[in-house]
C-alpha cells in the first residue's frame, strides 16, 4: 500500500484554513485516518443538525459524504484544492439518531482526471445509515 500523499495533520491544518467555516474542530470534524486510497473521517453531533422527528437531516449526512470523499482524493493525490464533485448519488438506509458520525471511504478507481469513490456512513454504535458513491474531478497539474 502506499503511503497517503498528506498527513491527517496537514490535510486537517490546510483544510481548517480553506474552509474555516465547515471545517474545524467546533463543528465537531476530525479525519480519523488517511491513507492513499481512502479515509475515516468523524463528525460530532449538533442539535443544529436535527431535522423534524429528531433524526440527523439528509444534508448533514451529504455534507459529511462530500467531505470525505475530498479528504481520501487529496490524502491520494496531494494538495490540488481546485479538485471538485462531479457526482454525488446517496442512499439513505435507516434514521440517523441524533449522535456523531463516522464515514469511511475507498476510492474505487484514481485517476489522472477522476476519481471514483464508495462512502459508508455509520452511527457511532456501527450501524450503517447510508451509502453514497461519489466522482470528483481532478484539475490538471
């Protein structure tokens, strides 16, 4: 396996200063581990995050997925921030109790111009909430 093309540390540093109002510690985001081909990435809970019936809205869990690809597609490639979502397709399995996330992904294909990946979102006590597949586009060097 090769190793991730940035640290957890530097992807977090580089990140928090792109996106300083999605990402950051506050807002309870924290990649777990990256490696060269895919990533954990945990989101804490927020009462902001509730929809109606007291479940963690679609939107978050979007967000979340979205993210997530991003963090495995640089932790593979390098820094290349430009790198954007041509597709995002997510299937929502069960009602998300209000607690923090964890989504796991694995790029299916890297390649010089796309990127394919499978993001697994699960509650904290492991049950699998939803399923996404992602492609992002890689900007030319």
């Amino acid at each position: 396996m090769r190793p991730a093309a940035l640290s957890v540390a530097d992807l977090e540093r580089r990140l928090s200063a792109e996106f300083p109002g999605s990402f950051n510690r506050e807002n309870g985001v924290a990649i777990l581990e990256a490696w060269h081909g895919g990533c954990r990435v945990r989101l804490g809970y927020s009462p902001a995050s509730l929809r109606p019936g007291g479940t963690i809205s679609g939107v978050t869990m979007m967000m979340l997925t979205d993210l997530t690809m991003y963090v495995a597609v640089l932790a593979s490639i390098g820094w290349k921030p430009l790198a954007v979502t041509t597709n995002l397709n997510i299937n929502f399995l069960r009602k998300a109790p209000p607690a923090a996330l964890l989504a796991h992904c694995r790029l299916i294909k890297l390649g010089r111009r796309l990127a394919v990946g499978d993001v697994s979102i699960h509650s904290e006590d492991g049950d699998l909430l939803a399923h996404a597949t992602s492609t992002y586009s890689i900007p030319p060097d």
